[in-house]
C-alpha cells in the first residue's frame, strides 16, 4: 500500500538547482512513485499541491519541504537516505591558502583583474553586486527576481565609477573568450554582441558559430535595459566598451522589443561611434532574429547559409490552436511576433499587448498560446527550464492531450549550463502525442557539449519538425495551423 511522507525544515536552504538534483535522484529510487525536495515558495506549493502532496499550515518560503510518496515503508526509508546523504554538506575546497573569503567584496580584493558574477536569489543580489561595484570590479549579475530600482541603483553607480553592470537576469555572456552563465563553446571572431536578452543572444550567437564566424565578446546586460525606466544604461556603456576594442570589427545590440524612445537613444548613440552598429531589435516592421543575423553575415562578406531543418510529423485531428512552450522570454517574444501576425492575438504570460495576458498556471481556455517559462513569475524557488524542463514538459503532455491543440512550438537551448539531454526527457512526451504536430527550434552551437545534431536527430526520430533558426520554426507552425 502506497506509503506518504511530507516533512517541512523551518530555516533550512539550498540552492534551486541543488534541489533539482536532489528531487530527481530521490523521483529515480526504486519504489518511489512522486517526489519533490524544494524551496516553500507559492508556485512550488501550487506543484506540491497539484501532485497530491497535504502540506502542514504556514509553510512559505525559508521553508525547505521533502515530499515523497513510495510504494512501500522500505521503499520511503530508502527515499529519505537518498534525501538526506544528498542533501549532506560537502567538504569546502578551493585555492585559498587561509580560510576562504566571506564576502564578494574580500574575493575580488584577493585578484588582480576579476568580473564577480552574482547567482544569489534575487532580494539579496543588490548588496552582493553593490560589494562587487565597491571593489572597483565589473559586475554580472545572473540573478533573477531583482527590484528594477535596484538596478538603475547599480547600473548608476556603475557609470560613476567607469564599470559595466551585466544584468540582472544576464543569462549568457563571453568576455576575454570565456563563456558565463548559458554559455556555448564558439570560436573567437569579430563580432562583439551587446544584448538585452539571453536566449536571443544565444540564437545569433549559435547562428553565426554555424556560418562560421566567432564573437569578440557578448555583454548581456538584462532584459529590462532598453525598458523605459531603465534606458539603456548598460547597453550604450558596453557599446562603448567594444567601440573601443580593437578585435571588434561590428557591433551586434540585440533586444526585446525595447520602449520606442529608448531605441531611438541606442539608434543616436550608434551613430557616434567608430565601429559599425547592426541594431536586432525585436518588435513589428524590424527583422527577426535570424534575418537579422543573415544582414550581419553579409556585411562581413559571409555567404549565409542554409539553415538546417529536419521534417516531422503532421498535425491529426480537428485542433485549431498553436500553443508555444518556451524557456527563452526573447525566443517567445519573437515567435509571438510572427504568429500574431498571420494569426492574431496570441495569450501570453509576457505578451505583446496587455489585453493577452494570461495567467500561466490557470486552465487553458483553447486561444492560441505561448508561455515563456523562463519568468521571472515561473522561476522563484526553482531552476529555470534550460536546466529543469520539468514543469515545461508536463504542460507538453497536457497540451498534447488537449484535443483543441493542433500545433505545439518548443526550443530547446543548448550549452553549458543548460540540461546535458533536453532532447531525451522531450522525446518520449513528443513520441506519445497522438494530435498535435510538434515543431522545434534548436539552439546550439557545433562544438556544445550535448551534440546538436544528436538532439536534433533524437527530436526528429521522436516526430518532431526541427529548426535551427527560431523564426523559421515559427513560421512553419503557422503554416501548419493556416493549412487546417
């Protein structure tokens, strides 16, 4: 007779990723039928709860929660050895000949030249940036979650003082050749990328890699930059940082749809500097991703080449909606731009007008859809979705089963950093789906450690359309719906 145990450790913390870890390996025990070791924040509740799990009143978020449901008493006790041997410290190791630094500050001050890239959770992310700043040292700032005030805080300080703040919510960059956060092994070049996104960075990035041509640097400088309350405080300083670099030949800034006066500032900026300025940014009449990168290959005399794409499985039965499952916010944006075109308004928890908005955890109500589970909203408490693609996955099967379904549009970002096999936990979900057409955009550089075009296959045998080029994808599942 299945066997429950829910148990809540007031005070108790580990980092997100950690706890994915830990919740897997207990998931794979023999005799465990579901498990979840996490942070008691509301949407980990909200998971707990959807799983079946009673949790004791008051739980929140210092809370850490371990809830196991096994087969068996043999079965659980050997699940909560399994929780509590990898949850157990492990020893400190390091360089330091004395005992380690306690604070940014006292690291940065132990190195001649640093960058301090800040992955705390967000409310604390200020004083560990602000400490970075105070040590006179350029600061990325992987957190997400971080007050815009904050920001605009740092991002002043920054300029006062000559440095550079990347981020916060920088989920990839490249400096002096050496890649941070989500990052992809590319070869060095003349491109320098400035970019008020993550995944859209990695997109040109992963499709200049396959035109091959290299990256001087990418400075990620957060999604929020070219919003109008922060405007562009990053984005015209590091512009000016790769004006100045001499292995810099053009420069690529890459964005969200920014506020429209904003832009005009990169624009008038741009036209300041001596190096070459190719503005990507997103938004309706302004190229896509991809035609965007087509346009830098051909101003550094580079013949554009075919991107490549595997066919799949049409679309069955009567389903009339696209619905997009994305883990990168700029990839969404980007799809949605597309789709809204040839389609109408798409629903979104980050969309294009405020009248789409949907609340990503309601029930669907059968519009199309796109959900960016990179959000801010959808990653407190828990790994984002490049490195955890559960909750993804599950809304996959979810919105397979649903007959009003007739397109499902995916990416799947490579890298290190990210899951070293999204291809195998997507496959089998993709393989069961018996409705719905699948298109997926794969974004990945030759030399990532996951092997793109082994994803790219294990996709494909699965049944899926795969693209590299994340506009392309788009398209083709418009084309898909149009055809119906």
């Amino acid at each position: 007779m299945p066997v429950e145990h829910v148990e809540t450790r007031a005070g108790s913390y580990a980092d997100s990723v950690t706890l994915m870890q830990v919740s897997t390996r207990v998931t794979a025990a023999a005799g465990v039928e579901r498990a979840m070791v996490a942070m008691g924040t509301a949407l980990n509740l909200d998971l707990l709860t959807g799983m079946g799990f009673a949790l004791p009143p008051g739980t929140g978020p210092n809370d850490l929660v371990v809830a196991v449901r096994a087969e068996d008493e043999a079965a659980l006790a050997l699940a909560l050895e399994t929780v509590a041997g990898a949850l157990a410290a492990r020893p400190v190791t390091g360089s330091f000949a004395t005992s380690p630094p306690r604070t940014v500050g006292a690291a940065l001050r132990e190195r001649d030249r640093a960058i301090a890239l800040v992955s705390v959770p967000g409310p604390h992310a200020f004083a560990e940036a602000m400490d970075a700043l105070d040590a006179d040292t350029d600061v990325m700032i992987f957190s997400d979650n971080v007050p815009v005030e904050q920001e605009i805080r740092l991002k002043d300080v920054a300029a006062e003082r000559g440095l550079l703040v990347l981020g916060p919510d920088c989920g990839t960059a490249v400096v002096a050749g050496i890649g941070l956060g989500f990052s992809h092994t590319l070869r060095p070049g003349p491109v320098g990328i400035v970019a008020a996104s993550g995944t859209g960075a990695q997109q040109v990035l992963c499709l200049l890699d396959a035109a091959g041509v290299g990256v001087s640097a990418a400075l990620g400088v957060g999604g929020r930059d070219l919003s109008a309350a922060v405007g562009a405080r990053s984005t015209l300083a590091a512009m000016s940082a790769l004006d100045s670099d001499p292995g810099t030949d053009l420069i690529v800034v890459i964005s969200k749809p920014p506020a429209a006066a904003v832009a005009e500032a990169v624009r008038a900026h741009a036209a300041t500097l001596g190096t070459p300025v190719r503005l990507a940014l997103l938004g309706p009449g302004n190229p896509d991703l991809t035609a965007a990168t087509e346009q830098v290959l051909t101003d550094l005399g580079v013949a554009v080449p075919d991107w490549p794409a595997l066919p799949g499985r049409p679309p069955a039965g009567d389903g009339t909606a696209l619905v997009g499952l994305f883990s990168g916010g700029t990839l969404c944006d980007e799809a949605m731009l597309i789709a809204a075109d040839r389609l109408g308004p798409i629903a979104s928890n980050i969309p294009l007008r405020p009248e789409d908005r949907t609340d990503p955890r309601a029930p669907w109500d059968g519009r199309h859809v796109m959900i960016d589970f990179g959000d801010d909203e959808l990653t407190a408490g828990r790994p984002h979705p490049m490195i955890d693609p559960s909750l993804r996955t599950e809304r996959l099967a979810a919105a397979g089963a649903d007959p009003r379904t007739r397109v499902v549009l995916l990416d799947v970002v490579l890298g290190h950093g990210a899951h070293p096999d999204p291809a195998g936990e997507l496959a089998p979900v993709i393989a069961a789906l018996d409705g719905p057409a699948v298109v997926a955009c794969v974004v990945g550089a030759e030399r990532d450690p996951q092997d793109r075009r082994a994803q790219m296959r294990v996709l494909h045998e699965a049944g899926a359309h795969v693209f590299t080029s994340n506009a392309a994808a788009a398209r083709y599942a418009c084309d898909l719906i149009e055809a119906r």
